[in-house]
C-alpha cells in the first residue's frame, strides 16, 4: 500500500523534506514504518528510536497496524515552554 508521512522539526530538516511517500506491505506495524521510513530517508536513523508517531492525530504505539487511509506524522521529542 502506498502512504505519506508527514515530518516536523528535526525529522523535517534530516530527511529534507516534508512529505515521504512509502510503499509498504499491508498490515504495517508503526515499528516496521520507522524502518521503512529509515530506508526511504537514511538521515533519520540516527532519530529512529525516539521518533514519535501519530495516527490520524494520536499518538501510535508500535504494534499499532496502519492502514492505507490512516494520516501519518513524525516528529523528534520537543522541549521548551
């Protein structure tokens, strides 16, 4: 199945872009999508781990499955006030 992810901050500026498009296999876990979204845009790796990721507006656990209509976002841990 083909998705976007959306990438803010950090991941944005790594990858170089905002908007990644992957193919990936149906039943994707959100653990599988970094790894996808790992080979797509290697400058992430290093963020890999810490990447949060947010389904249709809520943040994803990595089990969680997604599926081709689901809205996908990224983004590194953020601090400040």
């Amino acid at each position: 199945m083909n998705i976007e992810v959306r990438l803010f901050a950090a991941a944005k500026d790594a990858a170089g872009n905002a908007m990644v498009s992957l193919t990936v296999p149906e039943h994707t876990t959100v653990a599988e999508l970094r790894q996808h979204l790992v080979a797509a845009a290697p400058a992430l790796a290093t963020m890999q781990q810490t990447l949060f990721v947010a389904v249709n507006n809520q943040y994803a656990n990595a089990d969680d499955v997604i599926r081709a209509t689901d809205k996908i976002a990224c983004f590194p841990p953020v601090s400040g006030g």
